[in-house]
C-alpha cells in the first residue's frame, strides 16, 4: 500500500527534482541556523522518496552552511563538526538551532542606510 501511495504521488520526476534541491542546499545570506535547518527539513519533508542516507544527509547540510555558521560550529565542537558521531552533530545543530543564535546570521550583506555627511571607521 505505502509502495503504491508513493509511486503516485512522488514519480521518478519528482524525486529528482526533489534529490537535486536537497543536494543543492545552502545556507541563505541573512539566515539564521535555525531557519535554515527547518528549510532543509522541508526540502526533505517535500521529498520523502530521496534515500539519502543519514550521514549523506548531514553532510549536505553542513557543506551547505555559510563560513560564519560552520566556524561557529565547529568551536563548539571543539574541533570539527564533522568528525563527530552522526548523532553528537544532529544534537550539536538542535541544541544550537533552538537557542536562536542571531549570530550566525550573515550581518556583512545586510545593506546599511548611510547619510552623506557619515563616514565609516
């Protein structure tokens, strides 16, 4: 019955339409962590046919994350986030998602209104 609902309702087209939006992945300029770890979660949600694996998974996402967010990351970790076990990163990125930290968001492109009389330091 599952065999069949999916077959229906996700064809061969649109599991690779939705393996090569979770493959893409990236982290937006003025994104927060937790904002972007729920829209990979929504690619994955919108394409319950992908397969990909865990790991796989967990790797598309943080190869995906800009600079700032991963050196954030892998401070935390006390090295590299990627060396940890598959679900100390998971709990790592949840704990540090649900705090909210507004600093990874990308400040460097959000534009900055100027009059013409300041001057930057």
């Amino acid at each position: 019955m599952v065999e069949k609902f999916l077959k229906k309702y996700f064809p061969e087209s649109k599991t690779a339409e939705g393996k090569a939006a979770i493959s893409s992945f990236h982290q937006f300029p003025d994104e927060s962590l937790s904002e972007a770890l729920e829209r990979f979660r929504s690619l994955q949600r919108k394409t319950p046919t992908h397969e990909f694996l865990e790991p796989i998974q967990l790797n598309i996402f943080i190869d995906g994350l800009r600079p700032q967010s991963k050196q954030l990351l892998d401070t935390s970790t006390g090295g590299k986030l990627k060396l940890k076990t598959l679900e100390e990163a998971m709990e790592l990125i949840k704990n540090m998602a649900a705090s909210g930290h507004a600093i990874l968001r990308d400040k460097t492109h959000i534009p900055t209104k100027r009059s013409l009389l300041e001057l930057s330091s």
